[in-house]
C-alpha cells in the first residue's frame, strides 16, 4: 500500500488540432487517506484531472501515478462517478447493480450498494431512464461505493441530489 493516493508531474492535456490545453502544467500530490476537493472556474480542468485519474484519458505530456501505478493499472481499485453519471437506461436498477457486481467480483459488497438504493426510497424495479437527475445519481453513488474503491473520484456527484428531509 502507498502513501500516496495520486501524484501528477507536469501533467499537460491538449485537445484538438490547436492543442489549446485542457490542463497545463499541473503538479501535485495527494496523500492517501485524505479527503481534497479540486476547486475552480469552469473550464479550468477539474473534470479533466479526474479522468485522467480514473485512467479514461492519457496526459499529453507529464506523468500521472495512482495508488503507486500508472491509471489504468489503479482502475479495479478506483471508482469514478462522472458528472454525467453514465448508466444504461434499459436496466432496472436491480440490473445495474447486478452488472457492477459481475463487474467488480473480487471487491464488490451488494449489501452496501442495496443500502445506498433503498436509502433513496428508490424502486428497484425501476428502469434507470425513469429516475430523476438524483435519483440516477444515487444509483451512480451505489455503484461507486459498492465497488469499495481504495480511491473514490466524484466529479460534481451532488449537483442533482435533493437534501434529505428534516425531521
């Protein structure tokens, strides 16, 4: 185990034909164990960051290292919730988390992932296209968490999420 959740040198992420950067020059280094939120204007990199992070994208130039290897390698050990949750819509949520489960076999916990869902009062019977915004992200959450990541990357997970009622 690493003392170091993620450490970036240098990392630089250019799009398109005018390689105008995404994320220029960026060093860091987060220690494991601890909580960071990545804050800042739109358009300044954050989302990019995670997913270089959750090993979707590759720096153009720099060097990138979770849980001690390179992204991709950290990937069974890291769960990423992007902001545009990306879930089936044809599956119930049963489904969905069936499928993380058959996805993840050696770490996932179906008790913890069930608890998120019926935290929610969400239907489990119910198709995914039919959820709200929070909803879906409740389901995106259980997936996350029922992996039980090493490394847990959530990129804006709350913005569709409703506070919980007072009592």
């Amino acid at each position: 185990m690493t003392d170091t959740a993620i450490e970036g040198a240098d990392l630089t992420l250019a799009y398109g034909r005018r390689r105008a950067p995404a994320l220029r020059g960026c060093s860091f280094r987060l220690a494991a164990g601890r909580v960071c939120a990545v804050v800042g204007p739109n358009g300044a990199g954050k989302s990019t960051l995670l997913a270089l992070a959750a090993g979707l994208l590759r720096p153009t130039s720099g060097k990138l290292t979770v849980l001690g290897t390179a992204p991709a390698a950290a990937r069974p050990k890291v769960a990423y919730v992007a902001q545009a949750k990306p879930l089936y819509p044809r599956l119930t949520v049963t489904e969905t988390l069936r499928l993380g489960a058959e996805l993840n076999p050696e770490r996932w916990d179906a008790a913890l992932a069930a608890r998120v869902v019926a935290d929610g009062d969400l239907d489990d019977r119910a198709r995914v296209r039919s959820l709200s915004g929070g909803q879906r992200t409740r389901v995106a959450l259980a997936l996350a968490l029922g992996k039980r990541p090493e490394l847990l990357l959530l990129d804006e997970p709350m913005g569709d999420l409703d506070p919980p009622p007072s009592s």
